[in-house]
C-alpha cells in the first residue's frame, strides 16, 4: 500500500507549530510563568491530548494586536532586511 505525502501546505504548517510551554517560552524569548499567564489573558493556544500547541504566526499576530504596533518574532529563517524595511516603513507610515 503506497502512503500518501502530506501536501506542502500541511508540511509548512507542522513546521511552523509550537508544541508545549518550553516551545512556545523559547520562541518567545520569554519565561515559562509569564507564558502561562499570558495564556491566561488571550495568548492563542489550544489543547491536543496533553500538550499545548500554537502557530508561530497566530503568535505574531496576536502580539501585534494587543501590542498595536505589527511585531514580528526573528526566527533563524527570518530575513532580518525584509524585516527591518517592513519596519521602517511602518513607522514612516504611522508616525
């Protein structure tokens, strides 16, 4: 029985999920009791069996909106110049 692979989309989205309190701490750059707080206050997370799990861009923009200001966590594939314009721009815009 031949298995199928998982479309690209599926893959994408495995590998930009967080899974459990160090994960999501780490992405962050935050501690874990601060994490559950905010967890506690409308950070995105959902429950899969006995882990906690999130997606690093429903992070981003969650941080985006209760910060009001488009925040963007840097990850080891981010490109730092897209970044780096993007927020120029955006203060140009704004300010």
């Amino acid at each position: 029985m031949q298995r199928r692979s998982r479309s690209k989309s599926a893959k994408d989205e495995e590998e930009n999920q967080l899974k459990g309190w160090q994960q999501i701490s780490e992405f962050l750059g935050e501690p874990i009791s601060v994490v559950h707080r905010w967890a506690t206050e409308g950070m995105p997370v959902r429950r899969e069996g006995r882990f906690v799990v999130t997606a690093n861009k429903e992070l981003n923009d969650w941080m985006g909106r209760i910060s009001g200001k488009p925040v963007h966590v840097a990850t080891d594939d981010t490109d730092l110049a897209s970044e780096l314009k993007r927020a120029v721009s955006f203060a140009r815009h704004h300010h």
